[in-house]
C-alpha cells in the first residue's frame, strides 16, 4: 500500500465502522432502556402499525370492562330498591292476612290501613331510586311496549287449576280439578267474586249456584267494563311486543282479562269464594276457583327507553337493559289519579268494598281481595329481579370475556414490540465493545500518516 497523507482511508474505512458501532450501540441502548424493540417506525414499521392498532384494542377493551362493572354497579342499585318493594309487599301482604282476620275490630283495620298506606308510600319512594341523577324503576327507562293494538298491554288473569277440558259454558257444579276429579260445587253454594281496579274493590255473588250457573256466568260477575272471559285454549294474552303469550306447559286453561289496556284499565287482583248454605268456607273448592294468577302484566305503551351499555370496541356492540315501572299505581296498588271511588251506579248485584284510593283493608271482604293483590304484585316484582339479575349474570360474563381477550391481545403485542432483555444486553454488550475496538484502531490508523515524516527528514 503507498503511502499516503492526503487520504489516509485506513482511517476513514475505520470511522465508518465506529460511526456503524455507535448507531448500533445507540439503537440497543434505547431497547434496552424503554423494554421495546420497535421504538420508531424505522425499527419496523409494518411491526409498529400492527401493535398500535393492538394497544387501541386493548384500551378500547379496557375500557369496555369499566363499562360493564359501572352498568353492574347501576344494576346492584336498582336490584337494591326492587328487593326493598318485594320485602314491602311481603309486608302488605302479611297485613291483609291480619285484617282479613275477624280477630280484629274496624278500628284495628283502620290502623293496619294506615301503615299499609304508608307502606305503598315507601314503594314509590324506592320507585324514585337513581343512578348518577338517572331514575331507575319509575318507568322512564322501560323497553318497548306496544301490546296487541298499540295501546299497551291488557291484565291476563289464568286458571290452571281447572280441567284443561274446562269450558266456559260448563256448569258451575260440574266443574273438575286438573287431575279429573270433581271439584264439588253444591247447587245451594254461593261464589262471591272480588276484584280490584284502580285501588277500588268490588264484590259481587250468585246466591245460590243452583243447578244452571256456568263458569262464564259466574265470570261475568266481573263486568265487562272492568274484564271478561278471553279463552279456554293455551292462549293467555299478548306481551308487550304484540306477540301471544301461552300457559308455561302450553296446555288449555281458563283466562280472563282486562276490558282496558295499560295500567288504567289493569285488574290487580281476582278473588273468587264459594261458601255452603251455612255460609262456611269450601276451601277445597276455593283452592282451584281461586286460582287466578296474572300471566300478562298490563303495562302503557311507551317507546324503547331501555339503558344501553357499550360493551365491544366496535360502534352498536352494546346491552341493552330495561327496567319496567315499580310504583304502586303500575303495582295496581292505588288509583292513577289518586282518587277513589267516585260513587257512581254500579252494575246490579255489585257493591264496593274498598273504596280507595289505595288498595284497601279495613272491612274483611277488601283484606281478602288485597291478599291476591299483593300476590299478583309481588309477581310483578320478582319478574323485575329476576331480569336484573340475569342481566348482571350477563354483565359478569361479559366482562370475564372482555378481560380474557384484552389480556390475549396485550400478549400479541408483546410479542411483536417488548425487547427480549436477554437478547438485547448480548448485543448491547457486543456493539459497546466493537465501538471501544473501533475507536482505539481509529487512533491507530490515525498515526500510520506519522511514519511518512521520518522519510521527510
């Protein structure tokens, strides 16, 4: 090799490579200390674009699950007021039974009617419960209801006690149990039949059966202004949605419902009672005639005002949770308008018993009606729990689910950005000690160009 002064490139092929080094060096320094190997889209960029749309996944689940465990905290919220109304109703009902009892004078169901107002006071109280300034059970966040006409649902009252043979136009004394048996209805019994609208209680009877009463005769002690025979069949009504409804074993049974839709026209309770010539109970008899449960709740229309709960990463991935109305009126346990019984003609052979505005128990007759209708309210109430807490169950679930795929998604990204520490020390190790190399054979070639001044002298 000649010797040169001008171009010493022994020293500049040896500064390239200590400029190489210290890139290296500095690329491995900066993995090391922030645990990544792609820190710039120059590290890799198909790598880079890939694990950043992963951490958008993985926020967006994250924050999916907080979703979730705030709709789980609204729904604690609203099952707290729903079992506080289902312990109230328990209550109620507790009271009925007492008033119903002749142990008791009228005084003592005046005051048992005034806890049981207050009572129905705490109901709408609890109805009144809120969640970040939201109204939970007072109807305002009800799903769809349409019912068959639009104009809401109709109160269904079902007997399945009966012969699924039973026919409305069948004799009174010919009636059979479900299993076959005859029921045993005298022709000198008397069937009383009790129902409340509107917190009103009306009582009607036929006295006696005789020989040629029928079960639509003694249904229309009911009027049909306030409700009528509906069907024999599995049919029991339509929900909310206009689609039918049918017994839970689809087989035959004797309904009733309400003239009205909605919650104006709703029947909170139907009670029948036959009695013998003597004017003792038949409870045998009275245990499968009054047997008439609510299978449709009646219910105004009102559009879809459910909750809705984002739950996926995506736009509309949601749950949607509707809450039906939990005051007394929708219970069926007072008048809408707070008034009671206007005084108005009523039908022959009807009289009022309870004359409201509130479910009334203050003569024996109105406490055995309200027994049924804080029955049938305490359906409406457990229904309402038990969809809170299989909405929670789904909520639990989802946010298992959410926290399993953020977890399986932060672990594809670190795959492809965390460092292997291990693997970046080796090579941070190796380029500080090829750069140490470089730079002491850069100081060497630097000092080749000193040998040409001994030929100069």
């Amino acid at each position: 090799m000649a010797m040169v002064v001008k171009n010493n490139m022994s020293a500049v092929n040896t500064l390239n490579t200590l400029n190489k080094n210290q890139s290296e060096l500095s690329k491995s320094l900066q993995k090391v200390s922030s645990g990544m190997k792609i820190n710039s889209a120059g590290d890799d960029a198909s790598g880079m674009a890939i694990s950043e749309r992963m951490r958008v996944q993985v926020r967006a689940l994250d924050q999916d699950d907080m979703n979730t465990n705030n709709g789980s905290a609204l729904l604690r919220t609203a099952e707290g007021a729903v079992q506080s109304t289902i312990e109230i109703l328990k209550t109620l009902k507790d009271k009925a039974i007492s008033a119903a009892n002749d142990t008791n004078t009228d005084e003592d169901r005046a005051l048992i009617q005034k806890e049981v107002d207050h009572l129905i006071d705490q109901i709408d109280d609890n109805a009144l419960t809120t969640y970040n300034g939201k109204y939970l059970m007072d109807g305002t966040k009800n799903g769809l209801v349409k019912g068959p006409s639009g104009q809401g649902t109709y109160t269904s009252m079902t007997n399945s006690s009966l012969h699924p043979s039973t026919d409305p136009l069948d004799f009174l004394t010919d009636l059979k149990r479900r299993d076959g048996n005859d029921l045993g209805i005298h022709p000198t019994d008397t069937i009383t039949a009790t129902w409340t609208r509107n917190g009103v209680t009306y009582s009607g009877s036929i006295s006696p059966i005789g020989t040629t009463t029928t079960l639509t005769m003694a249904m229309n002690i009911i009027t049909n202004t306030d409700a009528g025979y509906l069907s024999k069949t599995a049919y029991v009504g339509d929900d909310e949605y206009g689609r039918r409804v049918y017994t839970p074993d689809n087989k035959p049974a004797i309904t009733i419902r309400a003239h009205d839709p909605g919650v104006n026209g709703q029947i909170a309770g139907i009670t029948f009672r036959v009695t013998d010539s003597k004017g003792h109970m038949r409870n045998e008899v009275n245990a499968v005639l009054d047997a008439f449960k609510e299978t449709v709740r009646a219910q105004n229309p009102v559009p879809d005002n459910s909750l809705v709960l984002q739950t996926g990463t995506r736009a509309n991935q949601a749950i949607k949770i509707g809450f039906t109305d939990m005051r007394s009126v929708a219970l069926g346990l007072q008048s809408a308008n707070g008034q009671g019984w206007n005084h108005g003609t009523l039908p022959p052979d009807v009289a009022v018993v309870g004359g409201g505005p509130k479910i009334q128990v203050t003569t024996r007759e109105a406490a055995n009606a309200a027994i049924n209708v804080f029955e049938n309210a305490l359906i409406k109430a457990t229904d309402q729990a038990v969809a809170i807490g299989a909405a929670q169950n789904r909520l639990g679930y989802t946010s298992s689910n959410l926290v399993v795929a953020s977890e399986n998604v932060q672990a594809s990204e670190s795959t492809i950005r965390d460092s292997d520490m291990a693997k970046e020390m080796t090579a941070y190790t190796k380029n500080n000690v090829l750069t140490q190399s470089a730079q002491a054979m850069l100081a060497q070639a630097n000092q080749n160009s000193s040998a040409v001044l001994s030929l100069l002298q």
